[in-house]
C-alpha cells in the first residue's frame, strides 16, 4: 500500500510541477541560455578558426563547463522554489489536511513528492545537458569524454538541492524554503572557489574552506565531478601550467563521495519526513 502511494504521489507531483508557472519561467530561462550558448560557440568557431584541433577542443570544454554551470543553476532554481511549495504551501492552503483525513502515511506522502521532484530535476538535467552537447558538436566538433556520467553527477547535485529544501519547506514559508535553498548552494560554490584558490596557493587553510564546505553540502563537490567528467582531458595539464580556473577540476568525484553524498540525501529526507510528522496541519 505504501509503495502504492508513494508512486501515486509521485506522479500527482509531476502533474502539479508541469502545471507550475515556475515550469514555464524554467523553460524560458532555458531556451534563452541555450539560444545564447549556441551563438557563442558558433561565434568560436568563426573567431579561432586558426586554433588548432587540441586547443579548439580546450576552448570548447571550458565554455562548455561554463554553460553547464548556468543549466546547473537554472535547474537549482527551478527545483529549490519547486519544492519549497510542496509541503508548506499546501499546509498553508488547507491541501495537506485533507489529504491527511485518509490513512496515508505522511512519510509515504514526502517520499512520494521526493520521488516526482527527483524525476523531474534529472529529467531536466538530461535533456537540456544533451541539447547543450549536440549545439557544442554540431558548432565545434566537440563532444565531452564522459557525459553520462557528468550528467549523472548534475542529477545528484540537483536531488541534494531539492532534498534540503524539502526539508527547509516542512518549517518555513515556501518563499522563504526557496531563497534559503539556492542562497546555500550559491555560497557553497563561492566556498568550493575560495578553496580552490588556497589549493593554488598552497594555503592549507583556505583550502579547508571548500573542503568543509563540500562535506556539509555535496552541492558544489557533485558539480566539480561534472565538469572533470565534461572537460577535455588536457585541460588539466593546462591548469597545471597557467593555473586554476573556476569552471576547470583537477581531479574526478571521488566513489566515496558520491557516496557521501547519497548518505547525506537520506539523511535529509529521513529529517524531512520527522520534521513532517511533527508540524501541525
């Protein structure tokens, strides 16, 4: 019976997101970035002709990187005020209270708006990140090393994001859930860039900032397995040699911290469906 629900939920979740005025706003903002993206490349190809195939194909995937890491925040945005309605709003509205009259379990309702808001945020992530990669291969002949696993990594990152405010939406105001949300993840990437920085400078210190940082919110640790997975692999050696840049990494994900991060999410849910459990309706 509760798998049963969960799977209804979930599925009344994608109905209600596709009906949602931030959808349309998240589609606007999308086919502007992408619209934008394959001007610029195209632009690229005309201005560097003269580069050659291993300096096009740097080029390609540090813009490319850049590009993402818009797609990344757009999708931050759209499931962060997505799932700030989806328990307080309809508390607020009287929704859940009557929902709650049946016998459905209030963890098994949670799990199910989980379950649609995930399905939604990756959907968006695959779809947009290959629409990304065929504008940067029909313009530069570019075509990223791992993009499977790339996208993969921005699906986790944006199913961290939309767990915290799940969570953040069971105690405050869904407005209020959103801002927190991507105030988070935007100061979790500042972090992961001051630690990178320290790491350039071998400042053990400052370069603890990202370390930290990564392991209290897998945000921007998930998005720099992204872009290793997205960029050519000399970029690298180029960094090596002229130092770091923010939309580069040095090093893939590591398994443990994928890891780490899938532990993070349960446990965030799993205080989400208390924290749920003991609001009043």
């Amino acid at each position: 019976m509760t798998l049963s629900t969960v799977r209804i939920i979930a599925g009344l979740t994608l109905k209600e997101a596709a009906r949602r005025k931030v959808l349309r706003s998240l589609a606007v903002l999308t086919a502007v970035l992408l619209g934008l993206s394959a001007w610029g490349f195209w632009r690229l190809d005309i201005e560097f002709g003269t580069l050659t195939s291993g300096e096009s194909r740097l080029a390609a995937s540090q813009v490319l990187n850049l590009v993402m890491f818009g797609l990344s925040l757009i999708a931050a945005l759209g499931t962060a005020f997505l799932a700030g309605p989806t328990v307080s709003g309809e508390v607020e509205s009287g929704v859940a209270l009557a929902m709650m009259t049946r016998p459905v379990r209030r963890s098994a309702v949670l799990a199910g708006k989980w379950l649609g808001l995930v399905t939604f945020g990756a959907g968006y992530i695959v779809l947009t990140g290959l629409a990304q990669f065929l504008i940067v291969k029909a313009t530069l002949g570019y075509w990223p090393p791992h993009p499977i696993a790339g996208l993969l990594l921005l699906a986790a990152q944006t199913a961290v994001l939309l767990t915290l405010g799940l969570l953040l939406s069971t105690a405050i105001a869904p407005m209020a859930s959103g801002i927190i949300a991507v105030g988070l993840f935007g100061a979790t990437w500042i972090a992961g860039v001051v630690g990178a920085v320290g790491e350039e400078l071998h400042n053990e210190s400052v370069a603890q900032v990202g370390t930290v940082s990564r392991m209290i919110l897998p945000t921007d640790g998930l998005w720099r397995g992204a872009m290793h997975a997205f960029q050519d692999p000399a970029a690298v050696q180029f960094a090596a040699t002229f130092g770091a840049s923010p939309f580069l990494s040095m090093v893939p994900t590591p398994v443990a911290y994928v890891g780490w991060a899938a532990v993070w999410t349960a446990l965030i849910l799993a205080l989400a469906a208390l924290s749920f459990q003991r609001r009043d309706l």
